[in-house]
C-alpha cells in the first residue's frame, strides 16, 4: 500500500496546511512585534479570531497527515547506504531537518494550547525560529522531489490489476484508495474536535478542545486575579486609573470611568492558543479617555496594569488602534459588571487585537512619546 502515489497526495495536503499555519503564524508574530511595514487593520473585528483560528486548525490537521507522509516512505528512510554518496547525504540530512522541525513545530504548538509548559525554553521565540527553519526545509523539500512529486500525482492511486497474478481477491482488500480515505477522515476528526474553540457551532461535538466557551459571563479565563496577585488592588478603594500624556495626567475613579459615555460592541476575545468567544462589551471609548488630557490621536499608548512586572502586565498599543471607535475601556461584559478575572474594574478590548494584548486589570494609560 505504500508507494509516491500516496506520499506526494498526503504531502500535497500537508503542504497547504503547512503554508496555512505559517503565514498566519507570521501574522500573529507580527501583531505582536510590530514592524513598520507590518500593516494590521482593525476590520473586521475578527479578523485575528480567524488567522489564529486558522493557524491551530491547520496545525492541527498536519499532524495526521505528517503521520501517514511519514508511513508512506518508513522503509525508505532504513535503506542501505544509510549515507552514501554526497547527494544522498545532503538529501537525508534535509529530511532530518525538516521532519525535526514538523514534528518539533507541532508538539511545542499542541504543547502550548494544552497550556502544559513541559519545555524549558520560552515557546514564543522558539517556535517563531523554528517556523523558518522548517519552511525553509519544505521548500528545499518541494524542490529536491519535484520531479517525483509530478510523476507521482500523474500515477494513478491504484497499482495495475494483475499486479498479485493469480490472487484476484487481495487487490480488493485495503487499497491506497482506502488508506487515503482514511487519511482524510482522520483530519477531518481532529479538525472536528478541537475547532469549536473557534467555531461556535461545532461547539458541542469538539470533545477534545482544550477550552470550551466555559467561564465566568460566558468567557473563558486564561490568568485569573488571584493568579496574577491582583486581588487586594483591583478592589482597593483606592483604586485610580491614572492616564498620561507627557506632563499632563489624569485620575479616574470607577465612579468617574462611569460617568462617562458608554458604549456597547460586540468584539472576540481570540487568544494566540486559538480559541476565542465573541462577546458584548460596554465602556468609556480609549480616544475619549484620551482627550480628557490633551493627548493626540496619532501615538502609540501603553497599557499597564495593576498586575506585578511579568510579561503580560503591559502593552503598547498602536496607534491606528488608539484611533479606532470601538477600542474600548470596557467596565461590563455581557451585560454584568466585569468579573474580577476578567479584569476588573477595567481592562482594554479592541478588535482584531491577540488575546494576550487586552490587557487586563488597568492601572496606568500612557500615551508614548
Ligand atoms: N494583566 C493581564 N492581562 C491579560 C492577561 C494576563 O495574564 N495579565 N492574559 C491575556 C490573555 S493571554 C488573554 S487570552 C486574555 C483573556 O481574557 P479573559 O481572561 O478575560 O478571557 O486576557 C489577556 N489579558
Ligand atoms: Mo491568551
């Protein structure tokens, strides 16, 4: 049942979902480490519910097709010479580095979504390195097989009959069209149970997603206020939000964030482990809050909040952001006063923004010079 038949169709798929969770692994790189070139809007609102999304789907749907790629050519990879001539060295090699990285890629990815930090190194930069490392060695991948790869998709998935002379039963049995099948329904299940983090409707049947929309109003909780050491603070009576643009700078109590106009959108929380909710959320506008001191709608701002240092506890955001009429103070969620590990008394929601940039539990609003 082996053969390029079946390795150049599976790898054909692992190639778009390889492509699919690069490039929006780029994009949340990017949001989260801004260069100039990087343009990220802020329409639609979802539109980092969608490449994040995107980005854990097809991570995800790799890892059976990376199984059965790899099955397809397991006895090739024992052949005799183990390193042979210079050409077979340096294509071995880069079969090395590349299903080190896939599978690398893969396991920090599932990893981190089932929020179980067993490695010791800090995911973020290093899956970000890996991600080139192991495009890199698809491409080079892609090129060494070319010729094969079109030869293998021209073949027909099935071996001509008379292949077992004499034993006309066995090609019915388990055939590559089979095997493939299976491939594909295989994707299909781990799609299914793990993207109702994302996608609403297939909420009830994605019985392995590491969260399901449970959590106080409605919306899961990823660092909650006793974890972040925020009790006692953010239900101080002293409690302010100070904000500052350079020399001027403004207290506000809870009662006085109130007193403001207040606005409702409807906006996801989409964090980097690719789940999200969409929610309502009601509060003071940013660029009002803004105004209150003079500040200019142009410059980037810094978020900060009550939470100790870490590296959570402030973001910059930028200033096509600041600007935007649905980023929002928000002081309710779903119609309640917000849950105190949602991030009361306030936390900042805008859209298209990672989950891990609406800062929670504000404390400080500064506008960066
Ligand atoms: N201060 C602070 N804000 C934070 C976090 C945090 O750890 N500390 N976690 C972020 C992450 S990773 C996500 S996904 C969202 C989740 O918001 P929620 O807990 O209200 O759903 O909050 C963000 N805001
Ligand atoms: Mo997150």
């Amino acid at each position: 049942m082996r053969g390029t038949a079946i390795t150049a169709r599976v790898g054909l798929a692992l190639g778009v979902a390889v492509a699919v969770c690069f490039v929006t692994g780029l994009i949340s790189h990017f949001i989260q480490h801004p260069q100039p070139w990087f343009f990220w809007p802020t329409r639609p609102v979802w539109l980092y519910r969608l490449t994040q999304g995107l980005h854990v789907i097809s991570g995800i749907a790799a890892i059976p097709l990376i199984v059965v790629k790899l099955w397809s050519v397991w006895p090739k990879l024992f052949e005799r010479p183990v390193i042979g001539g210079f050409v077979r060295q340096l294509e071995r090699a880069s079969i090395l580095v590349l299903v080190g990285a896939m599978l690398f890629q893969l396991s920090t990815g599932i990893m981190n979504i089932a929020q179980w930090y067993a490695f010791e190194f800090f995911f973020t930069t290093s899956h970000y390195a890996m991600a080139y490392v192991a495009a890199g060695a698809v491409l080079v991948h892609i090129a060494v097989k070319l010729p094969v790869i079109r030869r293998a998709l021209g073949e027909p998935l099935e071996q001509p009959s008379g292949e077992l002379p004499g034993v006309p039963g066995l090609s019915r049995g388990l055939t590559r069209r089979t095997v493939l099948r299976g491939t594909w329904l295989a994707v299909a299940v781990a799609t299914v149970a793990t993207a109702g983090q994302t996608v609403p409707l297939l909420r009830k049947v994605s019985v392995l997603a590491p969260r399901t929309g449970q959590g106080p109003q409605g919306v899961p909780v990823n660092r909650s206020a006793i974890a972040a050491g925020v009790l006692r603070t953010a239900r101080s009576p002293q409690y302010r939000l100070t904000v500052t643009d350079g020399a001027v700078s403004r207290a506000f109590t809870l009662e006085d964030l109130q007193a403001m106009p207040q606005v409702t959108h409807r906006l996801p929380i989409a964090c980097v482990e690719g789940w999200s909710v969409d929610a309502e959320w009601t509060g003071a506008v940013l660029a009002d809050l803004l105004a209150t001191v003079g500040a200019s709608p142009d410059s980037d701002v810094r978020m900060i909040s009550l939470e100790p240092p870490g590296p959570y506890s402030r973001t910059t955001l930028p200033a096509r952001h600041v600007r935007d009429s649905q980023t929002l103070i928000a002081l309710r969620l779903n119609g309640e006063a917000l849950d105190l590990d949602h991030g009361y008394p306030c936390r900042l929601i805008a859209p298209t923004r990672p989950g891990v940039l609406q800062t929670k539990w504000l404390s400080r609003i500064e506008v960066v010079p």
